[in-house]
C-alpha cells in the first residue's frame, strides 16, 4: 500500500499543473480508487509517464455520461494521442453499476478470441450535472457522497491491430452490457413471475396428482429462492399453423434477454419436454438446455425451465419460459434438498431394493449425491 500510495502522489503531482482545483480533487479519489485495485507486481511494471497518461485519459474518458448510456473504447494507446502506451490492445467500459459486470465484459472479450491480461476495476460514486459532466467522485457508499455508482473497468487483453476486430471487440462488450441491463433490470419481475406461477399453480388443470402438483410448486419456489439466475422469460400459446400446432410468443410477455428479441413460431412437438415427476405421465415442467450460449454471468448453455398450461382436457395451450443459469448453490445442494430431484432420488433408492443403512445402499447414496446435477434436474427416473 505505501508503494501505491506514492504512485498516486506522484501521479496528482504531475496533473496539479494542469488541473483546476476541482478537477484535481476528482482526480486524487478516482486515482485513489484505481490504482487500489491495481495488483502491486504491475506498478513496477509501468514508468510514472504512462501512469500519468493513464490517469489523464481515464479521467477524460469517465467526464460525460448521460442516463443509463453504457461507454465503451477499444484502442491502442499511444503517447501522442492518449498520453501513454501499451503493448496491449485496451477496452474501457463505465456504465451503471450492476452484478455480473466483469464476468459478461472478460465472456465477451474471450468469444472475441482475446486473452484479458490485466483487469483493474473500480466502483465510483459519481456526480453528474443534467447533461451527464462529472461534478465530483467518491468512494463508493461514501457518508455524504451524492450521485450514484457507477463501475469503471479496465482491461487489458491480447494486441490487435485491425480495426475491424477492434470494432467488433467493441460491439462484443456493448451488446454484453445490454444483456446485463436487460437481465438486471428485470431480475425481481421474472422471480416474481415464477413465485406467482408457483401459487398459480393450486388452481390450474395439470395431469398430475395432488402430491406432484405440490412438488412442482415447491421446485419453482425452490428454484426462485436464489437458485436459478434469471436471464430471460416469455410466455407462449400454442396456434394453428396449417395442420401443426405452434407455440407463438404473446407479445409484450418478454422480460430481461427475451424482451427485445423476436421469436418466431415453434412447432409444439419439438419441445424437448422432461415429465416431472415422471411417474405421473403428463408432460408439465421442462427442464433442459438451450442451444444457446449465455453471455451473461458465465459461460456455457443456458438452462431451460418451461412450465406447460393445460385446458380441461389436459391439451397444453401455453408455456411460461424462464431462461438463466442454475446457481452454484443448486450445484451443491444434496439431490433429496432438491424438489422434483429428491424424488427421483427416493424412487432410484426404493426401486434398487437395497438397504439405506447397509453398505451397498451407502454406496449408491454416495453415487447420486455426486452425479452432476444437471443430469439429474434432466433426466428422467429410468435413466437415473
């Protein structure tokens, strides 16, 4: 720390001259700030010129930002026009404050091919006059501090040369953000949206009894209750297009990913439906992947739970789709803590015929306990 603290001291001493007295105290807290979260092996790493430079650039960068606007650069540095240079290609975000911030920009930037070599980043709280200037920063949370938080990042990744893969390393980042927004901003509806169908659920016409109904209910307000990332909900109702029945997307129903995108019909007998409980026979809740990759939060498939309404003759007429990631938390949850799982569970256990107690019951409680729990939240009991 007193190595860092020197550096920011040097660093206001070289912006003294040139900054007016309030500039410089912005620059002392955003310096402050910054350099905190810069790993202490890459302050040697840089003479005091580019540090300067840096500081000044960063300033500049982070001086106007009006409403909810996400910036974004993507550049090379250079002495003569950025006042510092690096052998790295650089991308610099500011944008509201929000969970998933750097985990979506570093997905972004890695499916652009890049390998992040350094990552500084700071929360700010940020005062802005009515078009967007800064007036003051603070720490964040700061006792009196006014404006609200804001996240500055700075990355540091693989050169790149070609202004076409700056560009699209750009685009990259703004379209993650958005996603970021969309999903935040809408995160309490959709877990709302899931806790009412839950309730919902008491009253509709499933084909499924009593004790499957209930379990259902308690999977979704399981699921709700912070294991599940919601990143994106839809409802749909099934139409006739020609002699196939169709799911068509109810327009306006979308929320978080799925509320801007277009959604063209699908055929009901694609979904890859999983019966839950499966030995109830009626095709109620899916759980399964999409085909689509998240750019939110983490990488990978995003994970599917669609819950099917019913007419009185048991036809399905609709679905409510939620789109997101099951938490870590689900991962780690013992399959009989998990509703619908522990079922699957407690019919695997009773079908073997072995005893709970006895060495072989163990070692299969054992088995299931460590099978991954994607497989099974998926599969169906005989497969288990």
């Amino acid at each position: 720390m007193p190595q860092k603290n020197a550096l920011v001291e040097a660093v206001l001493a070289q912006l003294k001259s040139e900054f007016s007295a309030a500039r410089l105290a912005t620059a002392q807290t955003f310096a402050g700030l910054f350099f905190r979260r810069v790993p202490d092996e890459d302050i040697a790493a840089r003479d005091l010129a580019d540090w300067v430079g840096l500081a000044r650039d960063a300033l500049d960068f982070v001086q106007v930002r009006t409403g909810e606007q996400s910036l974004v650069r993507v550049y090379n540095p250079n002495r003569g026009e950025h006042g510092w240079e690096s052998s790295h290609t650089v991308v610099q975000v500011l944008t509201d404050d929000m969970p998933f911030l750097v985990d979506s920009v570093t997905m972004a930037i890695s499916a652009c091919d890049n390998l992040v070599q350094s990552v500084v980043h700071p929360v700010l709280q940020v005062d802005r006059d009515a078009g967007g200037h800064v007036l003051g920063v603070n720490e964040e949370s700061a006792a009196g501090g006014r404006g609200k938080a804001e996240s500055f990042m700075h990355f540091e990744v693989d050169r790149r040369a070609d202004p076409e893969e700056l560009s699209r390393l750009a685009d990259a980042v703004q379209r993650a953000l958005a996603d970021v927004r969309a999903c935040v901003r809408d995160w309490s509806g959709m877990r709302a949206k899931m806790h009412e169908i839950a309730e919902d659920l008491a009253a509709r016409p499933l084909p499924v009894d009593a004790t499957a109904r209930v379990e259902l209910q308690e999977f979704l307000r399981w699921a709700a209750n912070d294991h599940f990332t919601f990143l994106g909900y839809r409802e749909y109702t099934t139409a006739k297009q020609g002699s196939e029945d169709v799911l068509m997307a109810v327009d306006g129903s979308g929320l978080g990913i799925l509320r801007a995108q277009e959604a063209r019909p699908r055929p009901l007998k694609s979904l890859a439906a999983r019966d839950v409980p499966d030995s109830e026979g009626g095709k109620v809740v899916i759980i399964t992947k999409t085909n689509a990759r998240s750019n939110v939060h983490r990488p990978g498939y995003m994970d599917y739970i669609g819950i099917l309404r019913f007419d009185a003759n048991g036809k399905p007429v609709a679905e409510e789709r939620f789109l997101g990631l099951f938490t870590s938390s689900a991962y780690t949850a013992r399959p009989w803590d998990i509703p619908l799982v522990r079922r699957k569970y407690e019919s695997v256990m009773r079908d073997s015929g072995l005893k709970p107690a006895g060495h072989s019951g163990k070692a299969l409680r054992h088995i299931l306990e460590t099978l991954p729990r994607d497989e099974m939240l998926q599969a169906a009991t005989g497969e288990i």
